[in-house]
C-alpha cells in the first residue's frame, strides 16, 4: 500500500485522554500489544480520534468510553463503545447512511 504506515492505538489514547479528564469520563482500553492499524497513517489516525471523541461526548460525566482491538489471522476488529444513552430514536435508523 503506497504511502502505508501504523497507526498504534495507544498513540490515540494518548491523545485523547485529556479530553477524557476534562469531561470526567473513564477511558479503558483492551488491546493486546503490538496491534497497529496499517494505512494511511493521518487519516485513521483522524477516524479513530473523531470515534473516541463523539463517544467521549456521548458518555459524558461519569461515564465509561472503552476501545477495544483484537486480532485474527488476517482481520483487525477495533471496537469504539461508550455509555452514553445512545442516539434519539430519530436518528438511530439512518445512522447507517
């Protein structure tokens, strides 16, 4: 993949977990060592912070944003959850689109 590079996940919970204190949030992470995202390193970068970040929000104080990452043989499942009440009914149906 031409211009490929990693993207560790615990390069983005560094980045984002001030965000997490200054909105009293709990940042937990499940993701064994040495897993890295591979492509383009700015733009999944950009997409694994924005997840966090709307999580973070979505939580809010007190709440609970957890990420994590497993690997297979030749898959990579990153999971962005938080405990927040979910988006209104509304919305929920296009969320998709």
């Amino acid at each position: 993949m031409s211009g490929a590079a990693e993207v560790d996940v615990a390069e983005v919970v560094d980045l984002v977990s001030p965000r997490c204190e200054h909105a009293g949030t709990t940042l937990a992470t499940e993701t064994p060592t040495g897993i890295s995202l591979v492509g383009r390193r700015d733009a999944l970068r950009a997409a694994l912070v924005n997840l966090v970040v709307n999580a973070v929000d979505a939580a809010g104080r007190g709440g609970l944003v957890r990420i994590e990452a497993s690997a297979g043989h030749d898959d990579l499942r990153l999971t962005v959850e938080d405990t927040g009440p979910g988006p209104p009914e509304h919305l929920a149906a296009t969320l998709h689109e």
